[in-house]
C-alpha cells in the first residue's frame, strides 16, 4: 500500500470524517494515534493533525513529535492542531470571549493564496473549540477570519505549513472538501489515484506475498465484508482458499440454505457447517447481552478449530475487519470503554495456531462495498444489510430458547421482505426486528390474550458510527404492524423504535 498521508489524531471525534474526506478525493490516508507514529513517516507525502478534546493550555495537553514532519512534508493542522502550532511556536491561545461553535461564514479571505483558491468571503464554515489563536505564531500569515475568529487561518512563511481553527470535514463546511483538495493535490501535489480498482490490484499482489502457497481458512457470513474479504484472498491465492459457513442457529429464516446457494456461482471453497443444536445448547439460561457475546465466541471458535483441523496444513485465518474495528484499538487513549465485544477485534485463543490476514483491514464500510463492485460483486449481495455476528441472540432480549428464535425469525422474515417489496430495503443502511421480555394484553377476535411485544428497527447510516432512525411510511408500518400480528403466533403487539445512535445503539444488546 503507497503510503500518502498520515492523519495524527489527538483524540477529536472528528478524526475518521477527516479520513473519509481524503479518501473520497481518491487519496489513501492512515490514522495514527498522536503518540505513536510509525515507523515510516518519511514515507508519507502529507500529515494532517486533529482536532482534540483537550487544551493546549491544559497540563495534559497532547504534545507530538514533529521534528520529522514540520517544514519537511507539507502540514495541515485543524483546530487543536492550529492551536497547538500557535501556543508552541510564538503566538498565544487563550479562551475564548465568544461561542465558537457551529455555523460561521468567511468575512475576510487573502487573495492570492493557493490553499483558498476558489473559496471566496462568505463560505460557510463549522467550528468547535473553546480556545482560540489571539496572536499567530512566528513568521505565520493570515489567511481567513470570520466574524468572530480573527485568525481563522494562517500558513508559516518559508514551510508548506497551514493551520485552520474550523473543521473542513464536515458537510457543514461548506467547501471543506475543496480546501482539503488545494492542500493535498494543489500543495502537496499528491495524485488521486487511489480507487477501487488500485486497491484491488495491490491488495491481491501482497496477498500472494504474504501468503504464497500456504492455505487460509476463513469463516464467511453471507454479509458485506466476509464475502469481499473472500473474494480477494481468492483471487491472489484460488484453491488454497477454504471457506467455512457456519449455522449457530441464530441466522435469519432460511439464511443458511439461501447462502449457500448465494455462493455457488462465485467459485468460491465453501463448506456449510450446521452447528445450531451446539450453539443452541451453550446459551441456555444465557440472559446477560455480553455472556451470549461471548459464549457465541467461544462455541464458534471450537466449531471453527474444528473444522480447520480437517483441512491439512491451513497456517491463516482470514477475518474480514475493517477499519473502524482498527482504529477503535489503536486509539489515543487505548481502547474505548466496552459497550459490546467485537468479534473480530482482540486475537485468537492460543490453541489455534493460525496467522491472521485481514485485507480489509484499511477500508471503511463503503469502501469495502465499492471495492466488490470493483471486482462485478452481485448488486444485491452488495447492498446487503449489515448483521450481527451473534445473530439474533442480541436481538432477543433475555434467555435464547428455540421457540423464541422461531418467532423472531417470522417476525424478520416479514419486515425484511416487506421492505424489499416495498422499494424500501436500499433506503435502510440496517433493519430488524427484536423480541421483548415483555407481554401485554391484547384481543384477538372475543378472546383476551397475554403475549409478547416485539420492536422494529430500521436507520439511515454510512458506517454504523453514527445512525438515525428511518422515517417509514406509516402506511407501511400499518401493513407489517398486521402481518405480524396475524401470521406469527405469540405476538400481539407491534412497536417501531425512533432512537438515534448516539445515545442508542443500533442493536438492543
């Protein structure tokens, strides 16, 4: 992979749009924690810093080493990072007099400069930050104010160095996407040359370096970034590839059979393990979110040594992690607190002795999709909802009994289908359904019944991070809110849950 440019991330929440933004100008770019730099920073064309949480004035403020980036790579440093450049270098930060947050316009941009070609006074901006830049370090240029903020943005003479104290990627900076642009293409004079397909092509080339003749067994889901995962590993390596499909009993209706097909017209390896009765058997009495988590782990993990142990001299397992799972463990101040356990994230147990390869490990969710279009993956099996590694274990809440999975299985059957009749499903970034332990009382012709509740969940995403709940017609609502009531014994009631992520999270558990 062609290192171009490297992201230091102080912590802000901010840092992936910054990443994502680069990366849809078709430049690659990584993000390392500010306190731990690669080794091969030479290698990059550009750095750019992040913003932060912290104070540059506070005694925990960040300090990076830049000694082998300033004034030796062109530097772009927003916010914290303007900040940081001012207080350390001549100028001076101090709290500021006025709210510096959300919507500002440009009142003032100095003509002539490169890294504000066609963007002119009135561009809206977005700003977050309680600090602000009263006098510009040394040797440092004004290049924009807004109504409030008076050094806006500046550049150092003699150093292909510029600093901004608003965010340019987010969509309410307006031409933020431009500014980043000027510096990376114009300044840095980087090539957009990173697509889908150079992905691919590299990709596949250090697989079969990293690999060679050896065999990789992976375990597939049907879902978005397992198949694609597939698909390169082989294209770089063919046979020695080995899929392994397992059922723990907790797929959607139908699911394992129809993905098992869904993969016989791609030459994949793949062999159909049905496991539920084990996995089934494991989680009873299992009531806590993080102990299904985990015993689901475990049964799959002993299903999958299994399993790899009959194919003769396999030394990889290949996971399908992408970045966000990567950077999430990487981060500024060691991993988040836990809110649930990722399945991909965190090694392997000692008795397995495979070496793990993960080719899309530097891709968000949408670029992983673009990636298998690349490559003349199926649309649909493309634009496939995300799902849960545990299934619909975390969507029922409480124990896990057969007859408990058998009903959320009607249940999603209905709403899935029903938004894909509907011209829905491809509106929806992720749907399901979840069965409460709560019952109620409901009528059901003259007869009086106590039985349970179950939620709907649909939300509009890019990549999960963030969400928000679907508005569907409540026409259609209406319609599924019946179906479901009529066709799936044991339900009597229907509700649409209208959280946003954050403070909820995409699934119940």
């Amino acid at each position: 992979m062609q290192n171009n440019v490297l992201i230091l991330d102080f912590g802000s929440q901010y840092t992936q749009l910054i990443a994502r933004r680069v990366r849809e100008l078709n430049i690659y770019c990584e993000i390392h924690p500010y306190n731990n730099l690669p080794d091969n920073v030479s290698d990059f064309k550009a750095v750019i810093l992040s913003g932060s949480p912290f104070s540059v004035r506070g005694e925990d403020a960040p300090h990076p080493d830049l000694s082998e980036i300033r004034g030796k790579r062109p530097l772009l440093a927003v916010c914290y990072g303007a900040q940081y450049l001012a207080h350390f270098s001549g100028g001076e930060v101090a709290p500021s007099n006025t709210r510096e947050y959300g919507r500002a316009n440009l009142s003032f941009v100095k003509g002539g400069e490169q890294f504000f070609e066609d963007i002119t006074t009135g561009s809206q901006v977005w700003m977050s930050h309680s600090d602000t830049i009263k006098k510009l370090p040394t040797s440092a240029i004004k290049l924009a104010s807004t109504g409030d903020v008076e050094n806006a943005a500046y550049r150092i003479e003699n150093e292909e160095t510029y600093a901004i104290q608003f965010h340019p990627e987010v969509y309410h900076s307006t031409d933020g996407k431009k500014l980043l642009e000027n510096f990376l293409i114009k300044i840095a004079n980087i090539s957009p040359d990173w697509t889908p397909d150079s992905f691919v092509d590299s990709t596949v080339a250090e697989l079969k370096e990293k690999v060679g003749n050896d065999k990789v067994v992976l375990g597939l889901s049907g879902g978005v970034d397992s198949t694609v995962a597939a698909v390169l590993l082989h294209k770089a390596i063919g046979e020695n590839l080995h899929c392994i499909f397992v059922n723990n009993g907790l797929l959607r209706k139908n699911e394992f059979s129809a993905v098992l097909k869904q993969y016989e017209g791609m030459g994949l390896n793949v062999k159909g393990v049905d496991a539920s009765a084990r996995f089934l058997d494991a989680l009873a009495g299992e009531s806590d979110p993080e102990g299904k988590r985990k015993t689901i782990g475990r049964i799959f993990i002993e299903v999958f040594d299994d399993e790899s142990h009959k194919i003769k001299d396999a030394k990889w397992l290949g996971q399908g992690t992408i970045y966000p799972d990567v950077i999430e463990s990487v981060s500024v101040n060691g991993p988040s607190a836990t809110i649930k356990s990722h399945h991909n994230v965190g090694g392997l147990p000692d008795f397995m002795k495979l070496k793990v390869v993960e080719p899309l490990r530097m891709l968000f969710k949408d670029e992983v999709r673009r990636v298998g279009a690349s490559m003349g993956l199926d649309p649909e099996l493309l634009g496939r909802h995300p799902f849960p590694g545990p299934g619909l274990a975390i969507r029922i809440l409480g124990d896990i009994t057969p007859e408990k999975v058998s009903v959320l299985q009607e249940v999603d059957a209905i709403f899935i289908n029903g938004l894909k009749e509907n011209g829905l499903y491809d509106k929806v970034w992720q749907a399901g359904a979840i069965l409460l332990p709560v019952q109620s009382v409901g009528v059901m012709g003259d007869e009086r019944t106590y039985e349970n509740c179950v939620a709907l969940r649909a939300v509009e995403s890019t990549d999960g991070m963030t969400a928000d709940w679907v508005n569907l017609p409540y026409e259609f609502l209406q319609n599924t809110s019946n179906a479901i009531i009529n066709r799936v014994k044991g339900v009597n009631r229907v509700v649409y849950d209208i959280s946003s992520k954050p403070p909820a999270t995409i699934e119940w558990e």
